[in-house]
C-alpha cells in the first residue's frame, strides 16, 4: 500500500516553491510544528509585543491607526477593536475570484511567513491558517484591489475574515459562511490579537504564492516547447545538427546550451548529416536554443527572488523578539516579485511567438518541404472542400498577440494611493496575475502546436516510408496519437484543446531531466 506523502512542515525552516505548489494542488498536506521551542519562539513575540503595550508604547497598527492615519492614536480601550476594523473596510475587492488552487498556495503562502517568528501574533493564529489548509476552507478571495505596496491588503483581508467566521469559504461552485464552515471543521472563529490583523494582511502573500503557481507553470511549458520543437524539426525535415554540441560550447549560457543538449538528445543528432540536408533552417528552429534558452537561464535566478521573499518575514512593524525591539519600515513593499513576474511573463510570451513561428511554417506549403497545405490529411476527391489546420493556426496567432499585448511591465505603473502615504507602490500582484493570463495563452498555443507537431510527423512518416523516430520522439508521438485523431477529415477541435490543456496542467509527460 502506498505511503502517503509528507506534508510540508510550517515550523520557521524554508520552504520552497514546489512544496507551496505541492500544498496548492493538494499533493501534500500542511502540518504545523507544535514542538516546544518553536511554539516557544512564537509565544516570545507575542510577549513581547503586549510588554510594549503595557508600557504605553507607540506601535503603528496596534496603538495608531493605518496608513495615513498612523498621526491618530488610539485609546486603549478601541485597540482590541482595530484588527477587525482593518479587514472589515477593506472588504472591497473586484474581479474575478482567485483558484482554489491560488487560494491554497496564499494561505501557505502567508503561513510561512508568519512562522518566521517576526510579526508577534500567536501561535493560535497560526494554528488557524493551517487549520484552513488542512480542513480546505478556502476564502473566496476576489483578485483585484491590490498595488502591491502596504501588503496585499485588500484580497488578504478575506483571509483574515475568514479566520474569524466572517465572509465566505468555497462550497462547490458557490460560497458557504465562513463560520458554518468553520464550526462543521470542529474550528472556532478566530477573535485577532492586537496586530494580528496586519499580520496576516499586510504582506507579500498573494502576488508571491501567485509567483510561486506561476515560476512551476513556466518551466513545465518550456520543456514542452523544447520537446514540441524537436517535433517540428523532424515534421519539417529540420537539420538536427543545429544543436550540436561544440556549436554551443562557444557560446556558454547554462540554460541555452541545456535546451540544445536536450534537443540534441530528442533528435539524436550525434548521427552525421546527410547529403540534401539544409544548410540552415530558419530561426524559429535554428535559434530554438538562444529563445527557450533565455528562459531556462532566467528561471534560477527567479527562483532565488521568488524563494527569498516566501521565506521572509515581509510585514509591518517587524516584532524582533531576539533583540526586543519594534521595527517600522516597509517589507511588505513587493519590488523583487513585480520584477521577477515582469520578466517572466516577457520570456513566456517569447516562447509562445517562437511557436507560433514554427506552426506558421509547419502548415504553409511554401515553407513545410513536401507536406500538405495547412497539414490536412485529405486526399483524393475529398482534399477540396478540406482546410485541415487553418482555423488553428489563426487562433494560435490571435491568442500569441494577446500574449505579447500582455507583457507591459506591471511595475513601472506606480500609483500614489492612500493620501499620499503609499505613494510609490509595486504594482507586484498586477504583474503576478499578467503573467499568469500569458501563461494561460502560452499553453494555448502549446495546445495547438501539439496537435499540429502529432500531425505533421504523422504526414512526414507518410512521406518517407520506412523512416523511424528517435525513441524519446517516438513515444510522444505515440502517446500524442492516443489524445489527437489524425485529421483526414476537418473537424472541430475544440474539446481536443480542453483535453490537452487539462494534460499540460497535469504535466502529463516526463520531459527531460
């Protein structure tokens, strides 16, 4: 019997991106150290934050009001009130709704930060946050509202309503009462300690997990293009040899020559050339490696910004227990994930034009060296009145020009809000969610490019009887023919896209190392 996977343990050591994926798919559970010394960690903050209030000492959030109104004071006898207040007036998100899926990777998100032990809430807090984990309450957290600066304020506010029986949960395809679901989980609602209510809002959480879902999306799809590239390259009769590997050796990017030594791999170019072999394809095969390749190389180093901020304690005030000091400042200030999600998206996008090159190509019979026109598998009296890919081709064009509409650098579009408070912002969650809708239409793209790559393979074997694919490309093209009817005769294509979308989200093929 199979054992179940390790949950992702909360307990201050870091996390990585795919143990947040891992938590946001619900391939692994959250478990919450109840060790004594890390309770005991959380319990100093938290101690030393109500020392400070007992003392009459000043704490922005706790004794003041927010933002702007950190010059009023608050008489003690509110200050109990304030957390509530805080996620009650921001309660005016819009837009469509985060996933399930990006909602579970916000509360772990937001939990690992907490857990640092820096923002003085209670251990019960985070006893809470991983119980919605654990139990799947998930808020319904609308995605728009957020500049990226002061925290993601508003869609985290449903987050702490939620924790205190406020709101709603997901139910199905509609909402349920957070405190009915809470109650029917064995939780109670959650009465917030003084800046706990900053705590779980004012942070980075919703633009990082969005980082984090985004980050495992693109090298996922980069490796698809690279293996639908090598496709294409046996469909258009391609010279593998472009990938070799001395070629590469003088011109050193990590990530580039990777992309080569795996298309060198798929292609198994270690064979010589042959005789009528092309001297030089065009650049959508020939500079495959220096495209897919740039993205490859970026990927690492997003890593590390992505990484670095999920592991940080990224609210406002900082509670140090160490050295028991308050510190006021500004990490709740997006900056490295609205740059890591603006870079992003520009080499997704990349990707989708260099693709959207190749089915140019693939289904033009000026350019395809022998196939069909648009790849239609028609023949004799019926060729006529067939028009195979044409259609496919024309919205994998319209959906790659989205692609590129879309990759505008988010952060360079700094509003000055809230009284002029927060009057240099990241814009990090605009750029988070951009990048994801050009994901979304990059694996569109791959989507069609996998139904044309399946075709014209299929039309190239037709052509050269007695020809084999390399291994690696004869078992995609194998397992492609079990998802995508060969086209002899037009048809819609639809509910195909849907299939192969659902196996890229599913990363349904093993690709590469």
């Amino acid at each position: 019997m199979p054992t179940a996977p390790t949950p992702v343990r909360f307990d201050g050591s870091p996390l990585c991106i795919e143990d947040i994926v891992a938590l946001a798919r619900r391939e692994r559970g959250a478990a919450l150290d109840e060790c004594a010394t890390f309770r005991a960690r959380i319990q100093a903050g938290a101690d030393f934050l109500d020392r400070v209030l007992a003392e009459d000492g000043v704490i922005y959030g706790v004794t003041t009001g927010y933002g702007d109104s950190c010059t009023v004071s608050i008489p003690s006898g509110l200050a109990l009130e304030l957390p509530q207040r805080l996620y009650t007036y921001h309660g005016c998100g819009a837009g469509a709704l985060l996933s399930r899926e990006q909602t579970r990777a916000v509360l772990a998100t937001r939990l690992t930060s907490l857990t640092q032990g820096y923002s003085g809430v209670s251990y019960r807090l985070l006893q809470q946050l991983a119980g919605l984990l654990q139990h799947d309450l998930l808020p319904r957290i609308p995605s728009e509202g957020s500049v990226g600066a002061s925290g993601d304020l508003t869609p985290l506010s449903y987050v702490a309503a939620v924790l205190c029986g406020e709101r709603e949960v997901w139910n199905g395809k509609d909402g349920r009462p957070a405190a009915e679901a809470l109650a029917a989980a064995g939780l109670q609602p959650l009465k917030l300690r003084p800046k706990e209510g900053l705590a779980v809002m004012n942070g980075t959480a919703v633009m990082t997990a969005l980082a984090c879902l985004a980050h495992a999306r693109a090298d996922y799809l980069n490796r698809l293009a690279t293996r639908i590239t090598a496709l294409a390259v046996v469909a258009l009769d391609g010279n593998p040899h472009h990938y070799d590997e001395r070629l590469f050796a003088v011109k050193p990017h990590p990530g580039q020559q990777r992309v080569a030594a795996r298309l060198r791999a798929d292609l198994a170019a270690d064979r010589p050339p042959r005789n009528e072999q092309r001297l030089q394809d065009r650049y959508s095969l020939r500079c495959a490696p220096h495209v897919l390749g740039a993205l490859e190389d970026a990927l690492p180093w997003l890593r590390t910004l992505i990484e670095t901020e999920l592991n940080s304690a990224n609210d406002n005030p900082i509670i140090d227990p160490d050295d028991l000091r308050v510190l006021h400042g500004g990490h709740f200030y997006g900056g490295h994930i609205a740059m890591a999600m603006d870079t992003l998206k520009c080499q997704v996008a990349n990707l989708a034009d260099l693709l959207d090159r190749q089915m140019a190509l693939l289904v033009d019979a000026r350019y395809n060296h022998g196939l069909p026109a648009n790849l239609s598998g028609a023949s004799g009296s019926r060729r006529p009145i067939n028009h195979g890919l044409k259609a496919l081709q024309i919205s994998a064009s319209a959906w790659t020009a989205e692609a590129l509409k879309a990759t505008l650098p988010a952060s360079v579009f700094s509003r000055s809000t809230e009284c002029h408070n927060q009057d240099k912002v990241s814009m990090g969650t605009i750029a988070a969610r951009d990048c994801l809708r050009v994901l979304e239409l990059a694996e569109q793209v791959a989507a069609a490019l996998l139904v044309t790559v399946r075709q014209g393979v299929e039309l190239r074997l037709r052509l050269t009887p007695g020809s084999t694919l390399p291994t690696a490309l004869a078992a995609m093209q194998q397992d492609l023919a079990t998802r995508i009817e060969f086209l002899d005769e037009d048809r819609a294509l639809d509910a195909t896209l849907v299939e192969l979308l659902a196996a890229i989200d599913a990363r349904a093929w093993a690709l590469y190392d």
